[in-house]
C-alpha cells in the first residue's frame, strides 16, 4: 500500500507542478482541518447538483425527441397514401428511397449542429412562451 501511495505522490507532484513535501502537508491539514469534511460534503453537493442538472436536461431533450419521432410518424403516416397490394416492389422500392432521403437529412443536420432541441427552445423563447 505505501508503495502505492508512493508512486501516487509522484505522479501527482509532476502533474499538480508542487512539491512532495507541499502536497503531503496539505494533504494533512486537510484531514486534520475540522471543516474537512464540511469542505468534502460541499464538494459531494456540488457535484451531484452538476449531475442532476444534467440528467434533468437529458431527460428534457429525450422527450423532445420521443415528441419529434412520434410527431413524424403521426405525420407520415397520415401523409403517405397506400398502393395497391400488387405495387409490393414499388412500395418496398419507395420505402427505401424515403429511409435514405430520412438518413441523408439526418446526417446533415447533425454535421452542421442544426440540433431539434436548440430550434424547439429557440423558438419558444422568441414567442415568450416557455
């Protein structure tokens, strides 16, 4: 285990740019410091603020796009007029150029950054609604 440690402070003396002796001296008042652990449960609070911050927004932008994905279903599905069942190559014909036109769009929209959620709250924030 000291070995461990050993190699542990040498790693950190180079990254950090300090000395051995500094960083164990901190590393002592810090444990000895009685507002040590207050420091170390604000830390903690901080951080799980930062994580559920993030999953809030992750959560906001999976509902968008279960939102986006049902809305375009809706829509296609309504918009799509049926063939008649001997025209099954045309349709199958049909299908896939609309799923490579689909991809296509999609891939231009995600290497130029244009994401639905940025358009989405763009657009409410300039109506005044939230």
């Amino acid at each position: 285990m000291a070995r461990e440690l050993s190699l542990a402070l040498d790693v950190a003396s180079r990254r950090m740019r300090r000395s051995k002796s500094e960083i164990v001296q901190a590393a002592v008042a810090a444990y000895l410091s009685p507002d040590g652990e207050e420091a170390s449960e604000a830390a903690v609070t901080r951080r799980l603020d930062r994580i559920g911050r993030a999953i809030e927004r992750l959560e906001r932008d999976v509902t968008i796009s279960n939102e986006a994905v049902a809305l375009f279903v809706k829509a296609w599905l309504t918009a799509t007029p049926s063939l008649a069942a001997g025209d099954q190559k045309a349709q199958n014909a049909k299908g896939q150029e609309r799923y490579v036109g689909f991809l296509d769009a999609l891939s231009r929209r995600l290497a130029a950054g244009r994401l639905l959620r940025t358009e989405v709250l763009h657009e409410n924030s300039g109506d005044g609604e939230n």
